[in-house]
C-alpha cells in the first residue's frame, strides 16, 4: 500500500514511530524515576551507591547502540532490532518487578535480580535506542531532508508524552508514603506499570510497521541492509583494515586502563573504577576505528568530525540533565518543599515537570525552526546545541541562588525546582532532537545505524558524568536530621570542629553519609566491611572502632570536585553552572570552524 504526503505535511509512518517510541519512553523513564530510591532504600544500598549504579546504568544503556547500530547496519535491520530490544525490555522489567517482590524476604537473591534485569534493559534499549531514531531519518527522501529539524522534534514530543505519562504513573504506583514513611513494597508496580508499557509498544509497532513505515513510493522502511539501499555515489560498505581494528582494540583497552587509575581510589566501587573508564574508552575506540574507514571521503570525515565534537560537547549537557533521576530527586525528597495546592506530590514526580513542559513546548519548537529557515535566519545545529547547554546552565545558577545560605535544615520551595525542569527543557529542545537530526543529515548511509549508536555515546559519556557529579552530593537535611538522633554533631566533624571517634565514622559509613572506607585495608586489620553490612544489627566491639580510627579506615569529609570542597547545594549546583556555560561559550565559538566541515548540511 503506497503511502503518500504532501508538501507541508509528515508520512504516517512518522505516526507510528512516534507511538512506539512513546510507549517505549513510558516504559524507560518510569522506570527511572523509580531506580535510584529503590537501589538505595529498598536495596539498602544508599544514596552515593545508587548515583553511581544509576549512572553506570544510564551509560551503559547509551554505549550498546553502537553494538545495536553495528548488528542493524550489517544483519538483521532496523524492524528487527527495535523487535528484540523492545521485548528484551520488557521482560527486564519484569524483572524489576519480581527483584521487588522478595527484597524484604531474601535481599541477596532480589539484588541479583536486579542485576539481571538492568542488563536486559541495557541491552535491549542499545537494539531499540537507534534504529528507531534512524527509520525516522530514512521517512523523508533527499529532497525533504529539510523537514528533518521539525520532524524529529514531533518524534521528541512522542517521547516526552511517554515520558510523562510514566513518570506520572509508575510513580503514582510505586512511590507511596503512609504518616510520611515510604511504603518499600509498592515499588514493585511502579516496574509492572513499565512492563506493561513496553510490551504495548513493542505490539503497537508489530502490528503496524508493514502499512506505514514506508516511503513515500511504498517501499517498506528497516529491513534487512541491501547493497540497493546506499545512494548512488556513496560506498556500500565500510573496509577497515586488520591493523585498524586492532589498534582500536588495543586503544580500549590502554584508555580503559589509564582512566581506571585517574577514578581508582581506597573505597570506590568497581561501577565508577571500571565500567566508567570502559564507556569512556569504548566511545573513543569506536571514533578511531570509524575514521579508518578506507572507503571514507574528505567531505564524509569533516562530517564525522562535526558529530564527534558535538558529542564531546553535549556530555555536559547530559551529565547535568540526568542529575533529575539521581541528585534532583534525593534533593526533591529530602530538602524541598513539595506542597502544591494543599497536595504533597511524591518526590519521584517532580521530574515529571520536564515532560510536561516538553509536551507544551515541543510543537512551538518545531514551529520555531521552520519559520527561521524561511526567513534564513535559522541558526546551524551547534549554535542550537550551544544554546542548550547555556539554557541548562541559566536553570542551575536560578536555583543556585535560592538554596544559598538555605543552611541544614531550610527547604526550598518546589517551584524553583519547576523553573529548573522548564529551563531545562528549553535546552533539551534546542539539544536533543537537533542532535537526531544532526546524525540523520550528515552520517553517510552505511553507517546510519553506528553513527547514531556513536551519538548516543556522547549521551553514554553525560551518564558517567551523571554517576560522578551525582555522587558529589554534600549531605541534605535527612543526614543531619538523622544524625543529631544519634547524638552526632555532623556538621562539626565536616567542618573539621571536632574529630569523630571510631564509633561515630562506623555509624555515619553505615547510614553511608560522606563517609569513604578503605576496604583493603579493613580486610588487613580483619574488618570485612562487606559481611559487616550485609549483616544484621551488627554491633563492633571497642578494640575494632579503635582500629578504625587509628588506621583510617573509614574516613569522612566534604565530597570535592578538582580540589573544590562541596560544602552544601549551592556549591554543588554552581558545579554544573560553570560546566555546561563553559561548554556552551566554546561549543559556540567553534561553530564557524564546524560550518565549513559540515559542508552545506545545516
């Protein structure tokens, strides 16, 4: 069945792709609100923790769409991958669900389980994530490649609809507070709500993929690669030679390695000392081993160069925008008002404001390039990208401003977490969707899946930031609300007023605030700080709380970033204030040199 468009008009298949990608949005960030409070409440295992698994979850899932893109552009296509990594997510969510279900009876066992279940859901999304993002390329012919800005911001409007809808529900479900206690159980149906949306996606574009996702002449759109699909005057494949993929492999590893000594540290877990270097590496190997493609042209390589800066660039931006699963939601629980209308909304929700702003900004975004492009006044992809990094950094410096001097125990009103998220989402629309659009415009067709695998990696390397900035968080109210119970003068032990005793650093390592232990050296001195918390009510007699003071095995103090100490909310949020500005001012600078190597392409 042909499908026809008009000139002013989108295909239908747009429609669906926006549909799936919505349900499986639903799914994803759902999910996400979720995942940080119940690996640190329900898991036990903390705030810090959680950042950091959080963050290493988050680039994980954006480092195997490379491995996603690669299996598309090869063997099994676009349809295919988006069918596997559609019900590979599903059933990591119900995963989640039953790792929910037994927390309370066997920890161990519903920890594992989650393991389980997160690696589903990475590898699943590294088949979805790009190949749906590439069928929407592949909707418009060459002559309408101009509507690519504008489309892919109504495919961002998809997104958010299900980000919203998840973020709204799951929570709804999962996150629910009886005389102010969280009720640990019900995170259980916050996961079943995502499985369910992700199954109604993965259905939705089965059922649909073979009427509309076509070209305009009624080819159908995302099977399995031919020779026949590569434009005339592009190679059909790429050749990289024996030597280049083995010095890309080498080249992993070595930059594996060497970052792994820059994060390695007494205490620090294996997520950030290992698998934060690998993704780091991973991305910059798969650079190296692009570039040495022998079929590649000069105009093809600036190209590629233009979306490997925009990469560098925009890990800033994400690593400051992701905090809203992990640091903005422990702020939102335990420092902010949440009071709306004589209705306390659930922390988790907060968020959900992003999504909603998108719904409402989206279209009037899309609207907003059009109208510049006639008038040529549009501005290239990086000057937008530049601008979303400005944006993000204006939504920090506000809030900034209104916790400074909020001392241990002030809340913020939620409202300026809601300028944040509309601020925010402001630099998301001039970022994300035109980054999508950006891959779609200049990746030549035989890598049209891999580079937008490689695009995600620039998200993959913001989610290693997310995980890094994100465990910098100073203590909050509940810290020292928590420890004055316990007769602990928190504050004056960080601010160097008194020293802590042996006990004093075993009860703030086990309430796991600001406090790092040297497990190497705990396990010299017979301490093994792994059986100790895994235990129950575990009391250490006098001569091992002396020893933990003497050899400094548990140590505390302010987290600190290049030097910088982070004493309270306001140095952690004028942290990404000076980051993503300065991102922004060079990403901008640099746009005239990056117009001459896009050669054309807008």
């Amino acid at each position: 069945m042909s499908q026809t468009t008009t000139q002013t008009g989108h295909p239908k298949g747009l429609w669906v792709l926006f549909g799936t990608e919505m349900w499986e949005r639903f799914n994803f960030y759902g999910m996400r609100a979720l995942l940080s409070l119940f690996i640190a409440e329900a898991l036990l295992k903390g705030k810090t923790e959680a950042s950091i698994i959080y963050g290493g979850f988050l680039g994980l899932c954006y480092l195997t769409p490379m491995l996603g893109g690669y299996i598309s552009d090869k063997i099994l296509g676009n349809r295919n991958c988006i069918l596997l990594g559609g019900t590979m997510m599903g059933i990591g969510q119900l995963l989640l669900f039953f790792s929910g279900s037994i927390y309370s009876t066997n920890l161990p066992l519903a920890t594992n389980i989650m393991w389980f279940g997160l690696l589903a859901i990475i590898f699943g999304n590294g088949f979805f994530k790009p190949n749906i993002s590439s069928m929407v390329g592949s909707l418009y012919p060459k002559e309408q490649k101009g509507k690519l800005d504008s489309a892919f911001t109504l495919f961002y409007l998809g997104i958010n609809v299900g980000a919203t809808l998840g973020q709204f529900i799951c929570p709804f479900f999962g996150d629910i507070k009886e005389n102010g206690i969280r009720d640990l159980s019900a995170f259980k149906w916050g996961f079943l709500a995502a499985a369910i949306a992700m199954f109604t996606g993965t259905l939705t574009f089965l059922f649909l993929k073979n009427k509309y996702v076509r070209t305009p002449e009624g080819i159908a759109i995302g099977g399995r690669p031919k020779k026949s699909d590569i434009p005339e005057g592009e190679s059909e494949q790429a050749k990289f030679s024996s030597t280049s993929m083995i010095i890309a492999f080498l080249l992993m590893i070595g930059v594996t390695y060497g970052i792994h000594l820059i994060f390695d540290e007494p205490g620090v877990s294996l997520i950030k000392s290992w698998l934060y270097p690998f993704i780091l590496a991973s991305g910059i190997s798969l650079g190296f081993l692009i570039l040495t493609d022998k079929t590649i042209t000069k105009v093809e390589r600036d190209r590629i160069w233009v979306l490997y800066i925009v990469c560098f660039f925009v890990m800033f931006f994400w690593g400051a925008f992701e905090q809203a699963g992990s640091s903005l939601t422990f702020i939102a629980n335990n420092q902010t008002d949440t009071r709306i209308l004589g209705w306390t909304m659930p922390p988790t929700m907060v968020q959900n404001f992003n999504g909603i702003f998108v719904m409402v900004f989206a279209i009037p975004f899309s609207f907003l390039w059009v109208w510049m492009n006639k008038r040529k006044l549009e501005p290239i992809s990086p000057v937008k990208q530049a601008w979303g990094l400005l944006l993000i950094a204006l939504g920090y410096f506000i809030i900034a401003t209104q916790v400074k001097g909020l001392g241990i125990s002030g809340q913020v009103g939620v409202i300026w977490l809601v300028v944040l998220y509309l601020l925010h989402t402001w630099g998301e629309l001039c970022l994300s969707p035109i980054g999508l659009s950006l891959v779609a415009k200049l990746a030549p067709k035989r890598f049209a899946s891999l580079l937008m695998g490689v695009w995600f990696l620039g998200n993959a390397g913001g989610y290693v930031l997310t995980g890094v900035l994100g465990a910098l968080l100073p203590p909050t109210t509940e810290a020292y609300v928590s420890m004055t119970k316990e007769n602990i003068n928190l504050k004056g032990i960080l601010d160097g007023e008194k020293a802590a005793t042996g006990a004093e650093l075993f009860t703030l390592a086990k309430n796991k605030i600001a406090t790092t232990i040297d497990y190497k050296k705990g396990l010299k001195n017979d301490l093994d700080f792994e059986k100790i918390y895994t235990a129950k009510d575990t009391v250490l007699s006098a001569q091992q709380l002396t020893i933990i003071e003497k050899e400094k095995i548990i140590t505390i103090g302010y987290p600190h970033f290049l030097g910088f100490k982070l004493r309270d909310l306001y140095d952690f949020f004028m942290l990404f204030v000076i980051l993503c500005g300065l991102a922004g001012l060079i990403l901008y600078s640099l746009s005239p040199f990056m117009k001459k190597m896009m050669h054309g392409v807008r």
